[in-house]
C-alpha cells in the first residue's frame, strides 16, 4: 500500500512516497507474525470478538464487556486482562470508534466538495463577469470573494487567448 493513498488530500508534490506491507490481523488468518507475538495474537482475538459482537447485535458496552470476561478466562495477554479490567474496559470503549470515523470523514469529504464547489462557481462567475465587460478586475474581486491576482490571472488568460 501507498501512504498517499491514505491522504485526504491528494499530494502532488512527488517528494516522496512510502509503502506498507498490510498483514491481514484476522484471527482466521494467522501471519508468521502473529505466531512469533503471543500478545499480538491475544488482542487480534480480542478485538476480533468485540467487532463479531457488535455484528450480532450487541451494544458496544454488551460487547466489550462480553469481550473482556471472554479475555480473563482464556488468559489473554498474560492475565493483564484480570490485574486491569477497569482501564481495559474503559479504553475499549473510548478508542476507535470506526462508524464515528466513517461519518467524520463523510462529513469532512462533503465540506470539501461544498468548498471546492463554490471555489469552482466563483472563478465561473468572474470569468463570466471578465468576458461581459461589466465590471472592475476589483469589483469583480469584490463581488466573488477572489483575491484581486486570481480575477486579473483570469483576466489575463481570457484576454490572451482572444
């Protein structure tokens, strides 16, 4: 995987690019990885069991709480489970939250396409503006929010290519 695919906002610098290895963290699907790192492999588990919880229906407190008994009795990470089931608990449900992530984002990605969008209708609008003559490069600047370079830019290309 590419770490500029992960990016909000695409960069176009070409400075750099780092790439990942993705290991799939299935429980189902053991790495050589998780066969080296007991305690990677007991928290996979774990997390696993929350996420097939919340699938069948439970509330996330149902299901971490189930998840946590779950992890005490099979011994998981050692027994740190049993000696810190409170701060485990508590983290659990205050971590992550992968539908609250997936709406920020759809929330973020509409502001940024309501944003572009008006930007993309200003330079329409100044554009439109230039080529009627009836206006200032100022009052056109002016009445679309544009900085005075940006409408004399526009200005400069309509006026160039005609």
């Amino acid at each position: 995987m590419k770490l500029s695919d992960a990016f909000m906002r695409e960069d176009k610098s070409g400075n750099f690019e780092w790439t990942a290895d993705v290991i799939n963290m299935n429980p189902k699907c053991i790495s050589p990885l998780q066969k080296k790192c007991k305690p990677l492999y007991d928290y996979i588990r774990y997390v696993y069991r929350i996420k097939e919880s919340r699938k069948s229906g439970m509330g996330k407190e149902e299901a971490v709480d189930e998840a946590v008994k779950w992890a005490i009795k099979e011994n998981l990470l050692d027994g740190f489970f049993r000696k810190q089931k409170a701060e485990v608990t508590g983290m659990s449900l205050t971590e992550f939250d992968e539908e609250e992530f997936k709406r920020v984002c759809r929330e973020d990605g509409y502001e940024d396409g309501i944003e572009a969008g008006a930007a993309k209708k200003a330079v329409e609008t100044a554009q439109n503006f230039l080529r009627m003559g009836v206006a200032t490069v100022e009052q056109i600047a002016a009445a679309t929010g544009l900085s005075l370079e940006k409408v004399q830019e526009l200005a400069d290309s309509i006026f160039a290519k005609a």
